[in-house]
C-alpha cells in the first residue's frame, strides 16, 4: 500500500494526500448523518423511544466499531433487542440474524462515495447512466457483501476496471478505509436494530 500510495504522489504531488483526507472526512461524514438518521426511522416508524432505542443500541455499537464488523456484534444485538427493547422472540432469533447476513446499508454509500473519489483522482469521467447503474450494482451486491473488515472494497474490482481505474486503486482504499469503516459497523448495527424494530411493529399491527 505505502508503494502504491508513494507511485500515486510521485504522479499526482501531495494533492493526493490532501484528497484522501478530503476523502476520508467525506464518507465518515456521510455515514454518521445516515446513521442519524436512522434513529428517526426507529422513533416513526418502529414507534421506539428515542432514548430507549439509543441506550439500547450502545453495547453492539461499542463492538462493532471496536471490531469493525457488525457480525461480531450479533450476540449483542440479540441480548440488547430482547432485554432492553422487549422485541419478541421471532424478531431477535430470525430477523437480526438475517438482517446481519443480508443488510449492509453500508456498501451503496461507500460505492457512491468511493469510486467517484477514484474516478476524480484517476482523471476517469463517469457518465451519469453509468453512476446510476453504479448505483444500483451497490445495492444489489450489498446483500453479498460478508460481515468483515471492509469486505465492499474488494468487490469493486471489476467494475473499477470496467470504468478505466486503475485495480491499484483497491490498496488505497484499503489503507483509506480504516477510519471510515469504524463507522461502518455502527451503521449496519443501527440498521439491523432499526429493521427489527419497525418489523415488530409491522407484526403487531397484523
């Protein structure tokens, strides 16, 4: 990574490193607000107390930022979801599971953020029907993307390839990543917990 990033400079001078600060700060910013957002869903949609909803989310968010996968963060999610929310049984044993297995709300907004950035800083012109189909790519492969340390990145391949940017770029991303995927892993945690809760209330409603 450090050659790569070393080439980078070489060619593009210490703009590069002001642009992958830019980068970084982008995307977390990004998440946070989305992850923000979310607490809304929870409030209007699940019917969740805010303050409830937000303590409660506090032990699996701790471990998957500590972690950066918001698969270790299950067993926690399930004890939080049913000691703390009191969501029923069928939601915490099947719907977080597999809302962690299928749910990574993640991957569209580090695609629509990341490959742009790269296409930018490569000099590649994405066309607008090509960032839409980009788009919509990242929200397909979201549910393939497993539960691990930014695990997105490396599907970008070939459609990084297929746009003209060089495959190098994935190291960048890589060493990149590690801020922003702290806040990763709160965002999928809050989105499973979020599912849940709206779902309870989807049933209950039945």
């Amino acid at each position: 990574v450090f050659a790569l990033a070393m080439t980078l400079v070489v060619k593009t001078g210490l703009g590069a490193v002001r642009a992958f600060a830019l980068y970084i700060v982008l995307i977390s910013a990004v998440i946070i607000l989305v992850t923000l957002l979310l607490y809304a869903v929870a409030t209007i949609a699940g019917r969740q107390p805010l303050m409830r909803f937000a303590r409660a989310l506090i032990p699996p968010q701790a471990i998957a930022f500590s972690a950066r996968s918001s698969l270790a963060a299950l067993p926690a999610m399930v004890e939080s979801a049913r000691t703390r929310l009191a969501l029923p049984a069928p939601v915490t044993s099947f719907v977080l599971p597999l809302a962690v297995t299928t749910l990574r709300l993640s991957t569209p907004i580090m695609w629509s953020v990341a490959i742009p950035f790269l296409a930018r800083l490569y000099g590649v012109v994405i066309a607008p029907e090509q960032f839409a189909l980009l788009l919509g790519t990242s929200i397909l492969m979201s549910f393939s993307v497993p539960g691990l340390p930014s695990a997105s990145i490396f599907l970008m391949g070939p459609f990084l390839t297929g746009l003209g940017i060089p495959i190098e770029a994935i190291g960048l991303l890589i060493a990149a990543d590690s801020i922003p995927d702290l806040f990763k892993g709160v965002l999928n945690v809050t989105g499973h917990m979020t599912s849940a809760a709206v779902v309870t209330r989807r049933v209950s409603q039945v």
